[in-house]
C-alpha cells in the first residue's frame, strides 16, 4: 500500500517533459545536459507560462520561423523585406536566446517575452545570425519546436569573409581603437590563415551538417544573399511560398536606390533604406590573396553544393 501510494505522489509530481531528440544525436547532448534540463524545469511547469495578451487580441508567443544565419549574409535586408507582408511579426532585435548561455537559461518564457505582439493569423519570426555556426543551437531548437520552419541566407564565402571583417573594422573606428588590416587576419606564416574566424563561419557544410542532425532539408530554405542584392523579389517570392503565406509582397515593394547603390523598400506609400552600416565598402585585398581565399573555398562549396542538391554562382 504505501508502495502505492508513493507511486501515486511521484506521478503527480512528475514535470511534462518536452519530446524526445533523434537517437543520432545522444552523444551531443552531453555537454548541453545541465542547461538543458534546467530549460525544461523552467518551461514544464504550467505555471512559468504568462500570456502577455494585449486589449486589441495580440499576444507573445514563440516564433514558428527563425532566420538562423548566416553572420554577414543579409540577415537583416530579409528580415526587412519579409516584415513587408501583413502576416509577418518579426522581432526587432538579436535575440541571442539559443546561443547565448545567460538568455538561455532564463528559459523559454524570457524568450517569449523577446518576440513581438502578434495576432493568431500571424508568423512570428525571430533572427540571430550567429546560431547558424553556433554547434549548440540545432539540438536546442528541435527540443523546442522539431516542426521550425528554418531561413538561411548565404551569399559567396569569400565575400562574407571581407564583409565580416568590415563590420569589425568600423566598429572598433567608430570607438576609435586600432584595428589590424585583413591581411593580417588573412595570412600567417606566408600561407592562408584557415584558423581565422570569419574563413571558419564560411564553411557552410560543416555548420549545415550540424543542422540536418535535427532538421530535414525541406524545414530549412536557403535564401540566395546575392541575389537578394541585385534582384530581391524573386528571392522574397519563393520565401512566401516556403512559409506558405499568401502572395503579398510584390515588385513594387523594391526600388533601387543609386545614392545608396542597394535596394530599399517601399511600404504603403513610405520608402525606407537599411541602416547606413550596411553596404559599405569592402578593403582592398590584393588579388592573388583575394585568389587563395576563393580556392581554398573551393572543395567545401562543393562538399555544400552536394549537402543541400544546389548549386549557387560563387568563385
């Protein structure tokens, strides 16, 4: 009898536990273990969730897509254009929660807390750029929701690495600290400094291999960076048949804006640009450093070429 009772007490007391990962993935759960269940002992009890519902009927809630990269992209320029349709609420700032072990730890109602009101018929989209390479975040968002619609934006590995370096380039000008130039960055030894950062986050199929663990191909769709440069509509059309919204965003939404040298939009009568830190100019790289980098980028385009079953138009 008192067996059974105790049976009885730990039932009732047992937290609703979160689904469970794909067996492939057992070994990577190690180093994420502690985190992890503190997470789900935050977000199963019923009482951790607070609707924050406002008087007209919106409410937070959690995203049902996330642009997860890539850094240097045009993460932001997508995530400006998608915010063009009616049925898209997107969160204005990184949220960093997945990647970022003091976010994430506040568990799954801070995260919600970060996104936006929005109405039932509404997506909610949040973007960080950094969870793409971050080799944490895949596992941690399939515990969260194993049906996210995924968006990555990729555009030529040699140009996202310049284009990485320019912002940490300006930043450090606009705090008035010195910087090395790229060429420092980009060569050591004589030879191709592969352990740079920013030549690492250009590894595109070392990164995706980590996310195909947990997503199937047909959850992730790959926005084409360049193109959304030179042409952004196409790329806009085929990101609203992936998330199954209506056909709202239309050519006229994008005019080119020569001053500027990009694409700006236009919403309902008012035109707006991306903020002035973005499209600056790349430094000047000499070009047979320039010819290293595409070569050495070479295979692993390949190696991504064949992960994914497309090809892109990269050096």
């Amino acid at each position: 009898m008192a067996a059974f009772l105790l049976g009885a007490v730990l039932l009732i007391v047992q937290p609703q536990i979160v689904p469970s990962r794909p067996a492939i993935n057992s070994n990577a759960e190690t180093s994420s273990q502690p985190v992890q269940r503190e997470l789900l002992k935050k977000t199963s009890q019923k009482n951790d969730f607070k609707e924050n519902i406002h008087s007209n009927g919106s409410c937070q809630q959690l995203p049902q897509t996330i642009i997860i990269g890539v850094r240097k992209g045009g993460t932001r320029a997508l995530l400006e254009m998608l915010s063009l349709h009616p049925d898209i609420a997107a969160a204005e700032s990184e949220v960093h929660f997945f990647d970022w072990e003091d976010h994430y730890r506040n568990g799954l109602q801070w995260y919600i807390n970060q996104m936006p009101f929005s109405y039932p018929h509404q997506i909610t989209v949040e973007k960080t750029p950094a969870y793409f390479t971050s080799p944490k975040v895949p596992e941690r968002v399939y515990n969260m929701n194993q049906s996210m619609r995924l968006l990555l934006i990729l555009r030529d590995p040699s140009e996202r690495v310049l284009s990485d370096y320019t912002q940490v380039f300006y930043n450090h000008m606009q705090k008035h600290k010195p910087y090395p130039s790229i060429e420092q960055f980009l060569i050591k030894n004589g030879e191709l400094n592969v352990d740079y950062k920013a030549i690492n986050r250009s590894l595109y199929y070392i990164h995706m291999q980590n996310w195909l663990k947990y997503f199937p191909l047909d959850h992730i769709h790959i926005v084409d960076g360049d193109k959304l440069i030179k042409d952004p509509f196409p790329e806009i059309e085929k990101v609203e048949r992936f998330l199954k919204l209506s056909p709202q965003i239309n050519a006229s939404n994008f005019y080119f804006n020569r001053t500027k040298g990009f694409y700006c939009l236009r919403d309902s009568g008012r035109e707006r640009c991306l903020h002035e830190s973005k499209g600056r100019a790349h430094p000047q790289v000499d070009i047979r450093l320039l010819e290293k980098l595409q070569e050495y980028f070479h295979e692993p385009n390949k190696k991504f070429f064949e992960l994914v079953g497309r090809t892109f138009d990269w050096h």
